[in-house]
C-alpha cells in the first residue's frame, strides 16, 4: 500500500487547470436545481490544491448541476474530497488538505454546522449506524509513511462533533456497520478490526490474505470485502462468526479496490485497472487501462470478460433505481474530468462533462 499511495499523490500532484463548467452536447447545464433524484459526483481535485466539488445529475431530466456546494454556500469546499456518504438528510464529505469533515443538507447542499477539523487527520470513508457517524482516518504518517496511528472518528450527528476515536491497524480505509459490528479495513496490513458497535470496544482483529480495501452489502446480508494486493479479489465475511471465506481471485483489481453491488442484479461490479509502476527515470506511471469486472453472486464467479475496458476508470457507482453503471475518467488527471454511464450489458448510454477527477458516486 505504500507504493499505492505515491502513486496516489503523483498522479494528483499535477498542473492545476482553472475551474471550468462544460457539458457536452447529450445533457444540458443550468444552476443547480437541488432535485430530490439524481446522483451526486464527487469531484476529488488535485491533492493540495483545495479545488474538490460536488456536482448533482439528475438521471429523468437529464440536467447537470455543477458545483452545488459552492453555489449553495457561496463558498469554496477550499478541500480535497476523499468520500461522501448520506444518511437521511446529512451529507458528510471527508476532505483531504485540508483534513475536515464538512456537513451539508442532502436536499439543499447547504451547509449544516462548521465543519470539523479537530480529531480528523486523514479521513477516508464513512459509514453510519443510528446518530453517529463513523469516519475512518489515516492519522499522521511518519517519514516512511507508515500510518500507526490510524483510528475511527465516531462523530454525533445531533451535535456534530468527534466523541470517540476507535484505535484500528494501519491504513484504517472502507468501513461498514452489520450485525451490530463495525467493520474497519486496515489497507496497510492484512486484516480487519471488528468493534461492537455498542460499546465501541475491539471484538477481533480479522486476519485476511490481502490488503483489505472496501465493502458491499448484499440484498442478503452478506459482506463482502475487496483485496487489493497479495492475493487479489474479493471475499466474504460471516458477520456472525467472523468466519473470511477463501479469495475468489480478480489479479487485475485496482490498487483502490473499488466495487460496488447492484440489488436486482445481484452482482458486484469491481473495477480493475493496469498497476502503477516505477519507470528508468524513478517516475510512477501508469498504462491507462481499466476494466470493469462482474462478479454474479449466485454463482459465485466472476464473468469471463470484463463488462467494460477502456482508459484508466477512476471511481464507479451502480444505480439501482435506473440500473445503470456510472464510472469515472480521470481524463489523465490534468484537467476536468466525465463521468460515463453504461447500461447493464456495458453499453456506454451517456457522457457527462464534471470537475476535476470525479471519483465517487452517490445516490439519493
């Protein structure tokens, strides 16, 4: 994981491009409208450069809004965005440089309380259970850029304040809550810290046979967990007994173990990308590949052939109101980014013109 990290922060470390709003001709541009429907792109920015955004899509009209945050607040996020996640009507987005946790109003935008920076380094990914939410960090590094001090903000959403921190492995990245559990992925190890979710206290450290990265539900109630390096793909996670099946293996899954699970189909979609590698110069590069990966839960297997190849995809989503597949280009990290809709089958539907390296999808 140390090496997916400054790969990371090379490809972000790049020429920042002035804020544009663009579309192209398959949608139309107006300010933003706030409707109820559509899916949030979250725009992360170049590492450093405060210059994330959100932009909401609404799939029945075909509108684009950009920039609703800053239109709603009449401010700059002035942030990096590493994640967002809704429940009921808060929006929490975890930003990077600076390390914060902003609140919105899910259906207006508009900022809920000041946003926290005390307790937050580094945070990552959120999940929520009841009126809390729970925010992993990265904590601070040290010159090797190990990450031993790695933990879990639990955070009040009456109050909007940090009041516990959950002490996890290192790398503390994708969390879920299930079975009364909390489930921290620790990417710079091989294992998950289980803590109840009650008590907050440690229940178990969960050894598994790769870097461990993100989690899905299923319409069933299984975990799922995707491994990022050693042994490459996915795994299930008996939430009672804490039991990690063997790997079905995917050797090409990206370095960030992105998926995401479709209810009616029953699938996982994981996005696979070509690795990131040191060339003659000591320069980290890429070979600007992707994939989209299906993993059918019923059989337990996944397809012979991606569902869709193309540049390096740098988030996806699945919506399954309209079931559709949303992925995102980085465009090369240089400059505003799209995201790409496909059908279900991997036809691509629609092209949306968005900010600067989008790379997670919500929907509302």
């Amino acid at each position: 994981m140390q090496l997916n990290l400054s790969a990371k922060l090379s490809a972000l470390l790049l020429l920042v491009l002035p804020f544009i709003t663009s579309c192209n001709d398959e949608v139309s541009v107006e300010a933003p409208e706030y409707d109820l429907d559509g899916v949030i792109i979250a725009n992360a920015g170049n590492y450093g450069s405060g210059n994330g955004s959100l932009d909401l899509y609404n799939e029945s009209t075909g509108v684009l809004s950009r920039g609703v945050f800053e239109s709603a607040n009449g401010r700059q996020l002035a942030a990096g965005i590493e994640s967002v996640g809704l429940k009921d009507s808060i929006g929490l987005i975890q930003c990077n440089a600076a390390d914060k946790v902003e609140f919105f109003h899910a259906e207006t935008f508009k900022t809920l309380a000041a946003p926290i920076a005390e307790g937050i380094v580094k945070p990552r990914y959120v999940a929520f259970n009841g009126d809390f939410a729970y925010v992993t960090c990265w904590g601070k590094n040290t010159p090797e850029w190990t990450l031993p001090d790695s933990y879990v903000a639990k955070i009040s959403l009456n109050d909007f304040k940090v009041v516990k921190e959950l002490k996890t492995g290192e790398g503390a990245e994708g969390i879920a809550v299930s079975d009364g559990k909390i489930f921290v992925a620790n990417s710079y190890e091989t294992s998950v810290s289980v803590f109840d979710v009650l008590t907050d206290q440690l229940i178990e450290k969960i050894e598994v046979k790769g870097k461990p990265q993100h989690f899905v539900k299923d319409r069933e109630g299984g975990l799922w967990l995707s491994l990022s390096e050693i042994e490459k793909g996915i795994v299930s996670i008996n939430t009672s007994s804490l039991e990690v099946s063997d790997v079905y293996e995917q050797g090409q899954i990206g370095s960030d173990g992105a998926m995401a699970y479709s209810i009616e189909q029953h699938k996982i979609y994981l996005l696979g990308a070509s690795p990131w590698y040191q060339d003659d110069s000591g320069e980290w590069v890429n070979d600007n590949e992707g994939w989209i990966f299906e993993f059918d839960l019923n059989s337990k297997q996944f397809a012979d052939q991606p569902i869709v190849a193309g540049p390096t995809f740098y988030g996806l989503g699945f919506d399954d109101e309209n079931q559709k597949l949303y992925l995102s280009d980085p465009k090369g990290f240089v400059g505003n980014g799209q995201a790409l809709i496909y059908d279900v089958f991997g036809e691509k539907e629609k092209s949306l013109d968005v900010g600067m390296n989008p790379f997670h999808f919500v929907f509302r």
